[in-house]
C-alpha cells in the first residue's frame, strides 16, 4: 500500500501514509516504485569474483579441485578486486548484506581479510567475512581418492597439502584480534569449510576460536552425497550431529546448501537455533540436488537464501536465487499444499537470512529497521500490469527493474549507476588482472585437466553408493528420513 517513510540517521524511524516531514527534511517522491528491503545473501565466496566462467559440467568436487587453479596466485590487490566485483554485482542486483566465506591461500591473512573487508565498505555494503579454511585437502579427506590417482599425479597431489591446524588457527586468531570493522556493520566469522575437509582438531580449534571471539560459525554441510557418504563413512553418523557432537552446532552456526539432511539433522538445527542457507542455483549447477526447503521450514529450521560463489552460482543475483528455490520446490511434489510460498521465499531472502548472519536490524522496511531499501521501476515489462506484489517480486523480477538502492539511508546505486564506484574503470583492472592470471596458474590449469578425469569418476561411484535419504528426481521423492 501507498506509505511515507521516515529515516533518520540511516533507521526507518516511522511508516504510514501521510505522515509529517519534520522541518529541515530531504523529501524524495518514490512514486511509480516498489519499495522492499535490501535482499541479504547468506551464502557467497568473494574470491571467486575473478574466477567467473571457468567451468561447466563441473561437480562440486570438480569445482574444488580446480581451486589451485581458479584462485591461485593472488595479489592484495586481487583479494580486494575480487570481492569488490562480487560487491558491486550484488548491490547493483538489490543485495545490501552478505556472508562471505572467503579463502587465502595458503592461510588467511590480516591484510588480506581487510582488504576483503575494504571492499564491502566502499560499496557501503553490511557482510560478515569468514575466512574459509580446512587443514585436509580434498584428496586426503575423501577416504581412497588419493589412492586412486597414477603414480605420478598422486605425487602432484601430495605437495597441494594444507598448512597445520595450529598455523592457520593462530593465523585466524590473529586477523579476529584485530578486526577494526564491526562499526560499519562488516564483522568477522570463522568457516571450516566441509566437517571431513577439517581434522576433529581442527573442527574443535574453529569452535573454541569463534566462542572466544563471540562469532559466527558457517559450513558446507551435507551439500553433496559425496559428503553425505563420506561422513557415515568416516564418523558413522551424518555430518551435522558429528558437528555437533564437538560442540558446533548452536545458535551462530550456519549450514551452506544442507540438502542432504535427514529429519533428525534438521530437527537438530531447529532445536539448536541454527540455520540453513539454501543455494538452489549452484546447487542445480553443481548437480548436488535438491534441499527440501519445505521440509526444513515446516520442522521449525530457520532458512536464509544465498547465490553461492559465481564459480558455481555464476552470478550474485539474489531475485534469480529466489525464483529457483520456488521451482526448486514446486518439482519434489505434485501436491502443491508441499510447496513453499512466495511469502515463505521472500521470507528466507531477507529476514531468514539476516538472521544467519547474525543481523536483527535489516531485513524489514518497518521503525527501528536500517534503511536498506531496494527502490523497484514499475514501469518495466514484468511488473504490467502489477496484479500481485510478492508473487511479481519471486517469480518475475530479474534485477533488471533496480533503479536506486539505499543503505542505511545513503544511496550506493542510484538512476542504474554505482554511486561509490567506476564500474568502467573496475573493469579494465579485472581483465587485466585475469590475464595476469590465466598465465600465472596455467601449471595449476594443467594438473587440474589431468586430475579431473580420476575426481570425476572415483566421486560418481562413491556417490552411486545407497544413502538413505533421495535428493535427485530420478530417486524416490523424499525417501528415508
């Protein structure tokens, strides 16, 4: 409905038609726009942001074999870039806030992490940034792969070890102690990447890390059936009360994609407090499955939306992750009372997940929220006629109808241009930087190409293995609990 709404000091003090400027007040007329909250992406990788386009047909095993040669290299200057290009497409695309799981190679840095950090604040963007680290390679945490590799290729494999725990913890502790921006709305969490990527030494040295600090914690959880095998395989039980088992699981602690957990994990993270970010686009793409978000909702789990990085999202378009999560839904059941709504959907795409990161000022255009607000041109092809709101805004809107966007009562994108940044100039950097690189890690690029053939292979028969839950369309629909 037609409103006023009052901020001041970067809060939405008061909404309700007609209501009173006070004397002094800058008036904008919003009229012929479609006001909602800044969407918050629970789930994404700002390194990634100059790795786009590198792989199709890729498994989510795949894709992490392929980091030594999609992320090596990195100067400061590419961390920072990097994010930056993932910044600027989020906000461009109505995103105001973000969880980024960001790595380092070969340990996360202070320098590094604030200039991830730098980043987000010159797009004025909120985000929490959670170094992503493991002290196990994929080949190592995946019981006979490494085996299974030719002489030659196993020796190639064997020097991509990871740093000891106790560096990359201390590394972490380090970067924590002196995180300097939780006054613009950009704090810090720890990610242990995936559970068997990580030693239960490790896992409890996260755990006590992020206690200390009073942070966040954020995992890739039962995201493939590979991990979901690998975990019964390693641990005797599913990933997520392995976790919890050590003591990781509570109110801070976010699962990435969860598809592959049972009732008994969900109703776990619902009890604990925790939540899932769901990334219904990489998780197609990957061809990971499909996370029973109606399910989840309805045990009580709270869950927020995400676009994953854009090297298995390939973009940070939160409208497009919203519409696939509602189709993503639509196709596990015939009976559309087991569908989620587009109420529900919105839901997950901002309040859910500002939830995950640990946020309950956004979310909301209603007083006391902060005044990030996505201003909608409704006179673009989708929103004629404008017969229903929330249904136009999941299922139709693309971004493309984005024409302001406010953070905390500040405009970073404003007539369809960035207000804090050259995007042209940005550009130049980026290609520039992608040449640099692509000569940089073609080594990497050639043992991945030799690598990938054995991956790909040893991960489909381990993921052919029985699991008894089915995440695909050519399983049973919602079998086994």
């Amino acid at each position: 409905a037609p409103a006023d709404i009052l901020i001041e000091d970067g809060v939405i003090r008061a909404v309700g038609a007609g209501l009173a400027a006070p004397e002094g007040a800058r008036e904008l007329d919003a009229t012929g726009f479609l006001l909602h909250p800044g969407l918050v992406n629970a789930h994404t990788h700002g390194h990634g942001g100059l790795g786009r386009g590198q792989g199709d047909r890729w498994t989510l095993e795949l894709l992490l074999a392929s980091a030594p040669w999609v992320g090596g290299s990195r100067s400061l200057a590419d961390k920072r870039l990097s994010a930056l290009l993932c910044a600027a497409e989020m906000v461009q695309k109505g995103c105001t806030a973000a969880y980024d799981l960001y790595t380092e190679v070969p340990l996360p840095t202070r320098e590094g992490l604030d200039a991830v950090a730098d980043a987000y604040d010159t797009l004025g963007m909120r985000a929490v940034v959670a170094p992503m680290v493991a002290d196990l390679t994929l080949y190592e945490a995946i019981p006979g792969l490494l085996e299974a590799l030719p002489e030659g290729l196993r020796r190639e494999a064997e020097k991509l070890r990871l740093r000891p725990a106790a560096e990359t913890l201390a590394a972490m502790e380090e970067a924590a102690k002196h995180w300097r921006w939780n006054a613009a709305d950009i704090r810090f969490a720890i990610a242990p990447t995936i559970p068997h990527h990580c030693s239960t030494e490790f896992l409890c040295g996260c755990r006590d890390l992020a206690r200390a600090h009073g942070v966040g914690l954020h995992s890739h959880v039962g995201e493939s059936k590979v991990q979901a095998v690998v975990g019964m395989q390693r641990y005797g039980t599913t990933l997520t009360r392995h976790m919890d088992r050590l003591g990781l699981v509570g109110p801070g602690f976010t699962v990435a994609h969860g598809i592959w957990l049972d009732d008994e994990d969900l109703r776990l993270l619902a009890d604990r407090g925790a939540s899932i970010a769901h990334n219904p686009v990489s998780n197609m793409k990957l061809g990971n499955g499909m996370l029973r978000l109606a399910r989840a909702l309805e045990l009580g789990v709270n869950v927020g939306l995400g676009t994953d990085g854009v090297t298995s999202g390939d973009n940070g378009n939160m409208y497009e992750a919203m519409r696939a999560a509602a189709g993503l839904s639509h196709v596990q059941t015939p009976d559309p009372r087991g569908w989620v709504s587009a109420e529900q959907i919105y839901r997950a795409a901002t309040l859910g997940s500002a939830r995950a990161l640990g946020f309950e000022d956004i979310g909301a255009i209603a007083p006391g929220m902060k005044a990030d607000i996505v201003f909608l041109d409704l006179a673009v092809p989708h929103w004629i006629p404008h017969n229903g709101t929330m249904n136009q805004l999941v299922h139709a809107e693309d971004a493309t109808a984005v024409r302001h966007v406010m953070i905390g009562g500040r405009f970073v994108f404003k007539d369809g241009r960035h207000t804090t940044l050259d995007l042209a100039r940005l550009a130049i950097e980026a290609e520039a930087a992608r040449a640099r690189l692509e000569a940089a890690n073609a080594a990497q690029k050639a043992l991945f190409e030799a690598l990938a053939p054995v991956v790909s292979s040893f991960c489909a028969g381990l993921a052919a293995r029985p699991y008894h839950l089915g995440r695909y369309l050519c399983e049973a629909p919602n079998s086994g609990v």
